[in-house]
C-alpha cells in the first residue's frame, strides 16, 4: 500500500487520501509536501541507469485544486521523466461524468441550460455553452435498445346496465391489430378489480405501452403492476373533450378562439384560429352597438359552424383524420399560452397547469414509432358493439431527439444514478486545494 505521511493539516483528509492512492502498491509515497513520486527513482528508459529525485511538477484544476507530481532524472544521459498522473485526470473525469449524468437528468425534466448554469453556480459554476457542448457529446455517445415487443394497448371502461343493476366493462383493445385482447363485464370497478383484469391479461414482466382517459386512480394502479415497464400515454381525444368543457356552450368569439387555441396545443387547428381572429377584428366595429353586436354575433357563429363543418366534411371525403402537431409545435403553442396564463379564468389556469403536469404523459406517442395518441379505437369498439349504451423549448430537431432519447432511457432504467454524491466527489479534491 501507498505510503502517506501526513502533517497536522492534512492529517483529517487520510480517507480522502487513501480512495485516491488506494490502487497503488508499497512502491509509492505521499510526501509531507504533497508530492507524490516513487520511493525509489525507477531506471531511465533510455540508459537503464537509476534515476534520482528531480522536484516536481504541479497539475492545477480551477476551482478544485492541484496536485503535484514528482519528478526524475537520469545522473547519466539527463533525460527527465514525471511521474504518471492519470490517476489525476480519472479523478476530474468521475467528478465530471457525474455532472454529465446530472446534466441529463434536469434536462429530461426540461431544465434549460441557462437555468442548469444557474443551478450550477451554487455547486460547481459552469457556463451554458460549456454544458451544452457536454450535454449532446453525452447524447451523441448513448444508444438506446428500442423494444420492438413493446405492446401496445388501449384501455377503457363502459357502464351498462344489466336491467336495474349497474355494470361495469372493462375493455382491452390490440393496437396495433385492433382485436380485442379481453371484454369482461364486472359487479364494480374498484382498483383490485382493475388490477386484478390487467394482470389476467397483460403480462407484467412485459414492456406495455397502454392508452387511457384521465382517471386519477390509473397511474397509481397502472405503476404498481407493470412498474418500470409502463409507457403511459393519456387519450389526447379525452382531453379536448376535457377543454370543450371548461367553456360555456353559448361562447364569445373571444373566448371560442381561446378555446380552439388549446385544442391546437396537440392538433392542427390553424384555419380555425385564423378565421376566429378575422371574426375578433370585425367584431371591433360593431361591439359598442349592443343590438347591431347580437345580430353580427349569431351571423358570425353561423358562418364559423359551417366554416368548421366544411373542414370536416373534406377531412371525411380524403379520408384524412385532424393531423397532429410536431413536439416542437406542440410545446411552441403550449408554451405560447403559458405566457398569459394570468390572463385566463380561473378553469382555463387550471386546465393549463394540468396540461403541464402530465405534458410527458400527453406526448408520450411521439417517442415510440407507430403508437397511438388516442383511445379512438376503443370508443369506436364500444360504439359498434353496444350503441344503445351512453356513455391532453426546443429549437432544433436534434433537441427534439434528444428529448426522445432521454425519456426512452428513463424508461429503460438507463438513466444513471449517481454512485457517489457531489459532496463526496469533492471532499476527494480537498487534500489537494490551493
């Protein structure tokens, strides 16, 4: 073992000391100056002739410290020769590839760079750009298995009456193949019975990417059984449905255009806003005449009714559903709406703020090829087989991918934790502080 003599100042840093020299033998020392040489001077690698102490050379890293290398020379040929120092550079490359592992894990949390420089300021201070650069050189070095087994279903339940007794139907649909993976009828639908139908045909140990509304008790449910396994994507179609319902049927043109601005976070809605808002500035000429404002209204809501309808019906005829937005689009329009959010009632607030606590949730289709957004295909199932029953900051597309490499890797588990705390990185360099 690494000789290390100690004086009075860095006689509490022995721990320290000893996890940094640890893997060198009995040859090497660790002088009351600092220096670290070999005890014995090696042979020169020219002239094979025994080598003297020579002094020594310092290694400085700003901000956590320096350590000094001794050095050796040949009393033959004069060739000098320093001591290895790697041991050094491994050290700043564990304190550093945990601050890349840290980097990673604020940005799947869509910290921006300017605010984890911020962050950084209190730990270690590092500048936006240089974290970028490391950022996607981490990002350009990862690859992520992709699960081509990855199922992919939807999940729904129905509430049929059996006479005058409630049931409850609990659906799993295929999505890919749209067959139907079980249709069970049940007395109620408390979480173990949920449970307990998932598990009967789902495989747990399985990935599974599942499809469901907004009901508060599926995450938990949904995390228990499937755990690191679940993709949990929420039904974008549930979620205008949710926004339609946060405005008043009889709306102004004011607030139609809010809402159609929401419903355009995940769906192309564009013509429509474009058309409201030529409607608002009309609208302007006529609204201090409160009879001439009432009669331009109804022509105005008629004219946007068949407006809308017209779209439909040419979606319908090409056989074209309502497109989707891009992430980038999506986050652009949601952003956009953050901005004023103090402007809007308070249920519009709340439905944004929602919006933003389950944003992964809501996107979650983006990340797997060929995964639903919606649960469409069950709400059609369920129409067909019983219709008498009544019953949702990038700026480049390589952001954008690595946003999508990130959460895959979340999901995966890939996502490191940290095998030693920034705290105890440092305390490694404290022998070594200027």
């Amino acid at each position: 073992m690494v000789t290390i003599n100690l004086t009075l100042n860095n006689f509490s840093e022995l721990p320290s000391l000893l996890d940094v020299f640890g893997c060198f033998g009995n040859d090497y020392e660790y002088t009351t100056q600092g220096i670290f040489r070999r005890k014995i001077p090696p042979a020169c690698s020219i002239c094979s002739t025994p080598m003297v102490h020579n002094g020594y050379n310092p290694h400085t890293k700003q901000g956590l410290g320096e350590i000094i290398i001794g050095r050796y020379k040949c009393s033959n040929c004069g060739s000098t020769h320093e001591e290895d120092h790697s041991f050094w550079e491994d050290l700043k490359a564990l304190l550093y590839d945990s601050f890349n592992d840290f980097f990673k894990l604020l940005r799947y949390h869509n910290v921006s760079y300017e605010g984890i420089s911020d962050i950084m300021d209190f730990i270690y201070p590092r500048s936006r750009s240089t974290i970028l650069r490391a950022f996607y050189k981490e990002m350009e070095q990862e690859t992520v298995p992709f699960s081509e087994n990855i199922h992919m279903v939807h999940y729904d339940e129905q509430h049929p009456k059996e006479g005058r007794c409630q049931k409850y139907r609990l659906t799993l649909l295929d999505a890919k193949t749209q067959t139907t993976i079980a249709d069970d009828l049940f007395d109620d639908k408390s979480p173990e019975t949920i449970k307990e139908f998932l598990r009967k045909n789902l495989d747990a140990s399985e990935p599974v990417f599942i499809v469901t509304d907004f009901d508060k008790r599926y995450p938990d449910i949904l995390k228990e059984i499937f755990g690191d396994k679940l993709v949990h994507q929420y039904c974008l179609m549930h979620l205008n449905k949710l926004i339609v319902s946060d405005f008043p049927k009889n709306t102004t043109i004011e607030q139609e255009l809010l809402k159609y601005r929401l419903l355009n976070i995940f769906y192309n809605r564009e013509n429509e806003i474009k058309f409201l808002e030529e409607l608002q500035s009309e609208e302007l000429n006529v609204i201090n005449n409160e009879e001439k404002h009432q009669e331009w209204s109804k022509k105005a809501k008629k004219e946007f009714n068949q407006f809308r309808r017209k779209l439909k019906l040419e979606r319908r005829r090409k056989k074209e559903n309502l497109p989707l937005n891009s992430l980038e689009k999506a986050k652009h329009n949601f952003d956009k709406l953050m901005e004023n959010i103090r402007t809007y009632d308070q249920t519009i607030q709340k439905r944004l703020w929602m919006i933003n606590k389950h944003w992964l949730n809501l996107t979650l289709f983006h990340y797997l090829p060929g995964a639903p957004a919606t649960n469409n295909p069950i709400e059609s199932y369920y129409s067909k087989s019983l219709k008498t029953d009544n019953k949702k900051q990038f700026r480049t597309d390589k952001g954008i991918g690595n946003q999508i490499k990130l959460t895959q890797m979340r999901r995966l588990n890939l996502l490191k934790k940290p095998q030693k705390s920034f705290l105890e990185l440092f305390r490694l360099f404290n022998p070594f502080k200027l």
